[in-house]
C-alpha cells in the first residue's frame, strides 16, 4: 500500500490544526478549552484521533467523504470528556472509539 491520499493527509492536518488551536466545533464546544485536559494525557488525544479516524469515510478515489461528521463526533467525545453531564446522541458505537494497532 502507498501513502494516505492528499485529501485525506490534509484533512487529518486541518483536524490538528484546529484540535490544538481550541477549534473543532466551535458551536459545540463553545466556553470549553479543553486543551489542558486533553493534552495533559496522551491516552485522551489519542482517543479523539482514535474516533476522527474511525469515523472518517474515503472514496475510492482517495477523497474524503465526511471530514464534518468526523470532527464532530471527535467534538462530542472532547465535550463529554470535559463536561460529563454532556449527552452523547447517538451514543457512540463501539466501532467509533475502537483503538487499533499493536
């Protein structure tokens, strides 16, 4: 196999960007820096990683599908993660959160 596709490369590049400047979803994650909490940890940066990733859909073309969805669902767990009264919907699949590698 070759390298990632562009598409999915700068998708991934634009979702650190604004992971680490206190942008994914600003509507979602307004008043919440979770910045010092989610990088106090590996364990918890990994997991958003862990979900942009497994969410996140390419075509055969190597062109991403759903760069929003992916961030989104990353925004979710990063907002239940800092405010735990915060509600999941849906609730994540075990698919999503699902770490992968050795």
């Amino acid at each position: 196999m070759g390298h990632l596709p562009v598409d999915v490369r700068a998708s991934l590049r634009f979702f650190a960007f604004y992971l680490a400047n206190g942008t994914i979803d600003v509507d979602l994650l307004e008043g919440f820096d979770y910045r010092p909490s989610l990088f106090a940890f590996g364990s918890s940066l990994e997991q958003v990683f862990a979900i942009y990733g497994n969410v996140l859909e390419v075509d055969a073309d190597g062109e991403v599908l759903n760069d929003g969805d992916a961030q989104y669902r990353a925004a979710q767990w990063i907002r239940h993660f800092c405010d735990p009264t915060y509600e999941v919907d849906p609730p994540f699949q075990a698919w999503e959160t699902e770490l992968h590698g050795p």
